[in-house]
C-alpha cells in the first residue's frame, strides 16, 4: 500500500465517527473501486458482495450507465433548489409514478430513507386532518435513525423510544416465533394484523398512518403473504393511511419494482417510501410516492416542509438511469429467478446444517438464515439481538476468503447486488455452508 493510502486508512480509523459500532473496534479495509457484485480494497484485494452493502447496491457497484448520467448531468446543472424547475427531477417522479401506477400522485425527494418516512408520516397527519395523530408500527422493524424514525422502529437499539413520537407498537408477524404462541405461518400472519385493527379501534379517530415494511427488513421479518393484503384491508375499512416503507423491499429487491405489487392492485398502499435503490445506492435519494388521494387533499394547503437538497439533481440523473437499467437490463425478472435458485439452496442447506433453524425470503435476491442452537427447541444461538461470537468469525472468515455478508444478531441476511453472476452466487453460497458446518462442530 503507498504511503498516501496508508495515511488515509488510518485517518479512516481515528478520525471518523462510524455507524451502528463501538468507535474503538471499528476496523475495516478502506474500498477503492468496484464493478458489477464486486468491490475492491486499497490493498488491491476484491471482495463479492452478498448484501449488496447495506442492501443498497441493487445495480452493483459502478454501474456504468449510472456514473456516466451523473458525470453528464454535472457538467450541465449540479443543482438549483426546489423554487425552480429541474428536468431530471420532474423526469424521475413520472418514472415512478408511472412505475408503481400512482396515477395523479404525487412525489416528495429526501436525501434518504429515514426523512422519507418522517415526510410520510407528516402528510399523512396534515391529509387526514390529525396533526399530531399516532403512527401505528411494530416491533422487529426499522424505519431509521433519526429520532422520530427510530422511535417508529421496532429496533432494539432503539428501544425505550417508543411512546415519543405518537408510536403505537403491536407485534410482528415473525412466524419462526409467532408471538401470539401459534406455528401456523398464516395464522401469525392473520394474527399480527388483526393486533393492528385492535389498536386502531382502541384509539379510533386519533390514528394518522400505519407504517409498515411490506416485505424484507433488517431485523429479519419476512411477513407471511396473508399479512400485507389483511393490513391493506384493515386500514382501508378504518380510513387510516397505509404507508408502505419499500426503502429495502423496492427495485427488484423483493422481484417487483416494489414488494407490494406481489399482491395486486387491491394492495396498493396510500404512501410509499423509497431510498437505498432509488439511485442504486450511487448517490443519496429518498422519496415519498403519494396516491392522487393524499396528493389531492394537499393540493390546496400550505405544505409546511423543505430540505435544501429536496430532488437534487444529480441524484434525480442517477435515480433516472438506475430506473432505465432495472428495466432494460430485465433486473426484476432476474432477481425472481435468481432468489428462487438462492432460496432453494438455503433450503437445502437447511438440510444438511442443523444450526440452520429457520430460512425465509425467497421473492426476489433477499433471504434471511436465522441461526440456533438446537433446531427442535429453536434455542436461538444467542439472545436477540447479540450477535453470537460464532457468526462474527463467520463473517471474518468469508471476507478472508473474499466474500461479504451481512449479519444481524443470530441472522445472515442475503440480499446480493441484483447483476450477481450465477456461479458468484453458487461459490458464495458452498462457502457460507462450509462455514456454517464449521461453526456447528467448533
Ligand atoms: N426503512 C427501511 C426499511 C430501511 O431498511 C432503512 C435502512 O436500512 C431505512 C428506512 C432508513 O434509511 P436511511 O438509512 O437511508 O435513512
């Protein structure tokens, strides 16, 4: 390593404040470039990426036709506020309206996916008249890490937060270990939305929004199909808005452009919000996607917010051009076959590998492995939400051997860049078996 990058490696280490760790174990290899499923570090080593970084990278890393629309869009017009018309800004809210068929909405640009849900949940309190209405969501979720948004979240790295911020909690529909003591998948799924009409009748009239993520989340919870449909009819009948947070589900993620449309139109949300994908994660982009419903009742009052960078038109370009290639690359039917190959693996891991208790996902590249220590009592391998010592050499283990997985307490999420080869897949998928053997008999 030259002297410059060995310089700016231990900058990395001493001088910055890092996410979601302890500051003085943090230790990472610094990356210098990408392409396609894989990225590269400083010391010229190249890693495939199986979590598509923070589940962000859908296009991979570098995608050609995204950097160059970002380089083209800088030399015309890097920005100009939101007092003022930009044309790749106006191009991405009718792409997205015309993608999930919003027809007449509306859409809101953040910088990410927390501030999504912040704007969604306040025009769902300004549409349905309660300002400062409850925001109903569940436990084993993540909607952020701002405070209103983490107070949402079902997270327990934000538990205790729950009563701020007009957040009502109700269970989740985690059928490995249903809460409400049933093994029936459809039962629990049955069983968690009616937890939610429950606690919209106990506090009827004073409910604004469910916020609810559709499929995939970080914390593990793949819902049961009868869930989202129940939910959608649930708050239809009680007219509180549904806002879907699609920041992980959306672009081809979960096979669709976004995960509820695995449900047909009778699912459409009242609000949906995106992040991570919207740009591929080439650029920071939020969005709030609003139905002609909740646009209309807007469109006559003072909307009383604003970020500087609302629609910056660089990320707009890049969202633009990440948009076209899910498309023209046919991403979202690739990332169907794909997680079905992926899912059939795990499943048949699952087999061979007693600690592995529970597989879940399987609708598009996303999956979860849930880890315990003795599959008949579902002893989980450590208590929720530690991460069992096992799986953090696990983890470092794989990235010696140039793999890169995402974990999370007792779970392995898999949610590898949607352009993944299919041998880079099988490869990475023997190695984590491999590992996980070796994890069994250590
Ligand atoms: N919502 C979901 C479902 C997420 O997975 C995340 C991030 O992981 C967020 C919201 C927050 O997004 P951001 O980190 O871009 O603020």
């Amino acid at each position: 390593m030259d002297q410059k990058l060995a310089t700016a490696v231990t900058g990395e280490r001493d001088l910055v404040l890092h996410s979601w760790c302890v500051q003085a174990e943090w230790d990472a290899p610094t990356i210098v470039g990408g392409r396609g499923a894989h990225f590269f570090d400083a010391a010229g080593r190249g890693y495939l990426d199986m979590s598509s970084l923070a589940e962000c990278s859908n296009l991979g890393h570098q995608h050609p036709a995204v950097v160059r629309a970002i380089r083209e869009q800088a030399e015309r017009l890097c920005f100009v506020t939101n007092a003022w018309g930009a044309q790749p800004r106006a191009e991405l809210a009718r792409l997205l309206l015309e993608r999930s068929g919003f027809a007449g909405g509306r859409v809101y640009f953040t910088l990410a996916g927390a501030d999504a849900n912040e704007h969604a949940v306040k025009f769902a309190r300004q549409a349905s008249g309660l300002p400062d209405g409850f925001v109903v969501t569940r436990e084993r979720s993540y909607h952020g890490a701002s405070y209103a948004a983490m107070a949402w979240s079902g997270d327990a790295r934000s538990s205790g937060r729950g009563a701020a911020f007009g957040s009502l909690k109700v269970p989740p529909p985690y059928a490995y270990r249903c809460p409400f003591g049933t093994t029936d998948a459809e039962q629990c799924g049955a069983r968690a939305a009616d937890a939610i009409a429950q606690a919209l009748d106990a506090h009827a009239g004073q409910c604004a929004a469910v916020l609810i993520e559709p499929a995939a989340g970080t914390n593990g919870i793949v819902a049961p199909d009868n869930y989202w449909p129940a939910l959608r009819e649930i708050t239809r009948a009680r007219n509180v808005y549904l806002i879907a947070d699609e920041v992980m589900s959306a672009f081809g993620r979960c096979g669709e452009w976004f995960a509820w449309q695995r449900y047909g139109e009778s699912a459409r949300p009242d609000l949906m919000t995106l992040a991570k994908g919207l740009t591929g994660a080439h650029l920071p982009l939020g969005a709030v996607v609003l139905s002609a419903d909740v646009a209309q009742r807007l469109e006559h009052e003072m909307l009383y917010t604003g970020l500087t960078y609302c629609g910056h038109p660089l990320a707009c370009a890049a969202g633009v051009a990440a948009i076209r290639a899910y498309a023209d690359e046919h991403l979202l039917t690739r990332s169907r076959r794909l997680g079905a190959q992926m899912f059939d693996a795990l499943r048949a891991m699952q087999a061979r590998v007693p600690g592995v208790g529970d597989v879940r996902g399987g609708h598009g590249l996303f999956a979860v492995v849930e880890l315990v220590r003795d599959r008949g009592t579902r002893e989980p391998l450590a208590p929720w939400p530690q991460t069992p010592p096992g799986l953090r050499q696990l983890v470092a283990r794989a990235r010696d051997a140039g793999v890169s997985f995402a974990t999370r307490g007792n779970l392995i999420i898999l949610a590898p860049p949607l352009v993944i080869e299919e041998n880079d897949l099988a490869d990475a998928l023997a190695l984590l078996e491999r590992l996980l053997s070796q994890l069994e008999s250590s």
